[in-house]
C-alpha cells in the first residue's frame, strides 16, 4: 500500500511542472491514451512513496514495464529455469523462459512443456512428457 494519501499524491502531482507538460501535451493529442500523465516507481522493488514516483507517459510506463521485464530488472512475473546440458552437465540459470529462449534458441514452448511435465500427444495419438529440449533437460529453479 502506498504510505501517502489520494491528497498527498495529487498536491505531490500539481506542484510538479512536468505533471502540467504531459497534460497540456495529452490534452493537445485529444486525449491520445498513450499520453495519458502516468505514475511509475523509479524502482519497482521498492514501496510506493512519493521520493519513489516518477511522472511519465502512459506509453513511457508501459515501455518501461516491458523492457525491464525483457531484460531482467523486474521479474515479478517472470519464473526462472535452469538448463542442464545433456552431454556437459553445465548448468545455467535464466530469470525466465523468455530469457532462456533468446539465449539458446530452444523454443519457449518446449522449456515450458518440460519444466511443467506437461502431457503432449504425439500425431500418432500418444500421450508422452517432454523430457528435453535443444539439448538441455529444463526445470523450473523454484518449483
């Protein structure tokens, strides 16, 4: 929860003069959602304070969500896997499927499917579990 109020938060907003930039260029894109004035933590790891927040764009917040998410700074979402290589025994540690198929170009599909011990059929109908995948078994590292 933050530890500010909606009075505190909107005071905090209207004395910020980039608050009144990105609404008077949302309202001059006839409201254009992407230039809705957003708030965003400047660390998303830390609580909801006004020292915390920082006012962006809509598109600029959703950005930013995405690309730390991509590139590992927010995994709150993200479930880590751990490859091993089945002639190596190496292991290695990804902060997500995602993660693990721009590393090893094993699609996210089959790593999911064996860390999950999902049920596949075969076109022959067979019902089987995916043991590997791109020459590596996958899990989950917290199962």
């Amino acid at each position: 929860m933050p530890d500010y109020s909606l009075k505190q938060l909107r005071d905090w907003a209207l004395s910020q003069k980039k608050f009144h930039d990105l609404h008077r260029a949302w309202d001059e894109s006839e409201h254009n959602k992407w230039m809705t004035p957003s708030f965003d933590r400047i660390n998303d790891y830390e609580p909801y304070t006004l020292a915390n927040l920082q006012i962006v764009t809509w598109k600029e917040n959703c950005q930013k969500g995405h690309d730390d998410a991509r590139n590992g700074i927010n995994n709150k979402s993200s479930r880590a896997v751990i490859a091993t290589h089945k002639e190596t025994g190496k292991q290695t540690r990804f902060y997500s499927g995602m993660n693990a198929r721009r590393e090893t170009g094993v699609s996210q599909a089959s790593i999911n499917s064996c860390c999950s011990k999902a049920k596949l059929k075969n076109s022959l109908g067979c019902i089987y579990t995916r043991k590997s995948a791109g020459g590596y078994t996958w899990r989950y590292a917290n199962p």
